[in-house]
C-alpha cells in the first residue's frame, strides 16, 4: 500500500515532508487536509493524529505525526535517500538532532506565532493578539541571529557546515518561508540583516527544485493576494472573510 | 577521555541525562554548571554551547547539547545500553521520536514556563509573570491530560504502551518532577486528576533506583526549604536572597 501524507501546503512541516518525498523519489499520495476548514478536528483524521496537528503519515498499518519524526522515519523506511539527509555517522546525526530539537522552542515558536498574529489570525478566524506578535517578533529575531551566527558558522552552504542539506535544513527553511507572507516592510526589517540565512534559504530552494517552489506555490499565491487585498482595506475584508 | 556531562542538578533536562548514565553504567564525568549563579554564560561554557543552556556534553572532542539529542548519542555511542531505552526497530523509534518532538512545545512549554512564574523566578532574581504562569498552566494541564489519554493509552506501564521506560519516558517524567516544587495545593489540583500519569512516574522512579532520587534529592531539599520557608515571609525573602 502506498504511503500517505496528510498535510495542508499552508503548513510549513507539511511542506517540509512533502519536499522530502518529492526530492528523494518516494512513492505517495497526498491526502489534503484544510486547516482553514478546521478538517484536521474531522474524527477521521483524528483516528490517524489524536493531537489534531498535520503533518501525519501512514505506512500500511502504521501511524505517525510529528514532522521531525516523520522525516527521521521516511529516510529509514525508504531505501535510496541519500546519506547527506540524515548521515549514518553517530556524531553528524546527533548534530542534526540537535538542531532539530533547538528549532521547536526556538525558531519555530518565533516564526509561527508572528506570522499567524500579524497575518493569518483573521484568515482562520481567530483575533488578532498584538502582545503575543511583540514577544514572537524577538523570539524570530534572535533565532534568525542564532543560525547566522552559530549554526551557519563556517564555510558551508548549509546548517553545521555542510555542504549538502540535510533534513534540518530543509526543516528550518520551510519555517522561515512563511515570512513570504508578511509585509514587504516587516519581512526586510525581519530577514534583511541576515545574508547568510537569506544565501542558505537559495541553497535549500537550489538544492530540492522544482519541488520546493511547486510546494511552495500555495504561499506564494496567498502572498499576491495579501498585496493585493492591502491596497484597499475592503477588499481585505472580502478576502479574509472568504478565505 | 571520560565523557564529560555538563550540568545542574536543577534543570530537568541535564537530571534525565546524569540518571540516563548513571542507570546504564556509563563512565563520565559531571561537571557543575549552576545556572543560579549564571555559569552557564561564562566564556568556558559557551565555548561548549554557545546557546547557554544546560545540560551539555563533550566527549573527546565532540560537543553535543539538547538533552533529547544527547540521550540518543549516548544509545549509539555507548555499549550495552537496554534496546528498550531507545529501539532499533524503525517504527517503535519513530513514536520515541514522536513524543520527544512533542515534548518541547506541550510538556516542557507548560511545567518549565509555569514552575519558573510560580516558585523559581524570585530564586533566580527574575519578576515573577502572572499572566505567563496562567498560560502555562493551561499548557500544562492540557499537557498532563494528553499523556493521561493518549501517550499512556494501554495497558503498558510506560509512554506508547511499553513495558520498559525509553528515553522519552525518563525525559517527560524528569519534567514533570519539578512540580514537586509547587505549594502542596496547587501540585494537588494540578497532577491529581491523572492517575495513570501518578502511577507512570512511580514506574519510572522504580525502574531507575536509586539513581532517580539520588539525581533528584536537590528538588526534594529545595522543596523542604520553600516549605519551611513558606511559614514565614521574612525567612522567605532571606531564603530568596541567598539562594
């Protein structure tokens, strides 16, 4: 039976598994799940992910949420993904863990709730929480100074000095595409200040093509119709209300 | 070189780590970092981990922090460790990876955000928040409801139905143990509507004697003192300056 992927396009760890199973050839079907249409609370998607999150796979009988944990499962489970995804190598592996692991509480919790208090909050039908973007808005800040910095230190293109990515990387760089999504102003202001990562995310986009600008091209859709829902605040109001 | 482990005995991350190699024979040595007195920021700890945070490892010359990372490397990278810690096969470590991912943004999230805005901030010279106490609390709670229903779902004694801890289950517990901080009342209302999650850190403790209360005995001393401390705020804020 082949493996199913359960994933929204609008989420970034759906993105990142997605890419992964287009890039490394594996066999899938992509099942669509709408956040927007709250599907991921359906009883049925339930029955495969009890916490309600996407992305989510199943492999004949098995079940398995966690984008991290799926990505870790798919280069084990499928035969022909190449080394530099997830080395064999006990130390380089364990780096990538750690990334992995730093990401959750770090960029990720920047990323997500900026994006989803300044932007899609009224897409998806939730109020606005200003107090909640101010404190996200640091928290993005210094992770984006964290991986200039510390994880991108060194000669090459990609996280921990490699020279081809990994997991981790791909990983990461879905998290920050969501900034497509802001603001011409916000996103320059947000990304501007950090040319390595802006170098690593073309590396990444590079290195997984076309797969990651096809997966990609939900957002990128989205984007045009923010700006140009922002050039008439009744139209925004139309456009957030239908969307 | 002896593997040398980075850590306070305070932090619950770096106490899953020290009881993970005390249980399973590992020969290393621990290395204080008190975060109270802000070690962690010295120039000799960041050249270890430049992000700051406990616990740490290095091992000849390989440094590794992120204590879900580092229990794995140790699996791998010393003899003799259980399967059951950290299973070869593929599927049972995916759903040990599954509830480590989830572990940052729900368990971690809730105990460590609340426990700090509760009983921990004044210690450490922080203003305790209010607000973030009652956010996480709520994170916590639901936190502890999921691990009630979901991960400790079956009939094992352990997380995902397992009849012998994995890493995941000593990495949640060590979490949930800094609630014995907690006034009595507030530990009360919060664990004791989980039964199966009171009977699972039993298990746990039983499974990692004597090294659980041994790692654990500075939480129990700590508590002691805020305990007694609590009878009288003069001897309270005496308590908070010097300590």
């Amino acid at each position: 039976m082949k493996l199913k992927v359960y994933a929204d396009r609008m989420s970034q760890p759906s993105r990142a598994v997605l890419i992964f199973c287009k890039v490394n050839g594996i066999d899938f079907e992509e099942i669509k799940v709408e956040i927007s249409k709250r599907q991921q609370s359906s009883p049925e998607f339930q029955a495969i992910n009890p916490f309600k999150k996407l992305p989510a796979i199943v492999d004949g009988r098995f079940k398995l949420f966690e984008s991290h944990a799926i990505l870790i499962y798919l280069v084990s489970a499928f035969p022909g993904v190449a080394d530099h995804w997830y080395p064999a190598d006990i130390s380089r592996r364990a780096k990538i863990h750690s990334v992995l692991d730093w990401h959750h509480m770090n960029l990720r919790r920047g990323a997500a709730t900026f994006v989803l208090n300044t932007v899609l909050a009224p897409i998806l039908g939730l109020p606005l929480n200003q107090q909640a973007a101010a404190e996200a808005e640091n928290i993005l800040i210094s992770s984006l100074s964290k991986i200039e910095n510390i994880w991108l230190k060194g000669n090459g293109r990609y996280l921990l000095g490699g020279l081809q990515p990994s997991i981790a990387d791909l990983s990461l760089v879905c998290e920050i595409m969501q900034l497509e999504l802001l603001d011409e102003k916000d996103r320059d202001r947000i990304l501007g200040p950090h040319k390595k990562v802006q170098q690593w995310i073309e590396s990444t986009r590079n290195a997984t093509r076309p797969h990651f600008d096809e997966v990609h091209n939900v957002l990128y859709k989205l984007k045009m119709k923010l700006r140009d829902a922002g050039m008439d605040s009744r139209i925004k109001t139309g456009l957030t209300s239908k969307m």
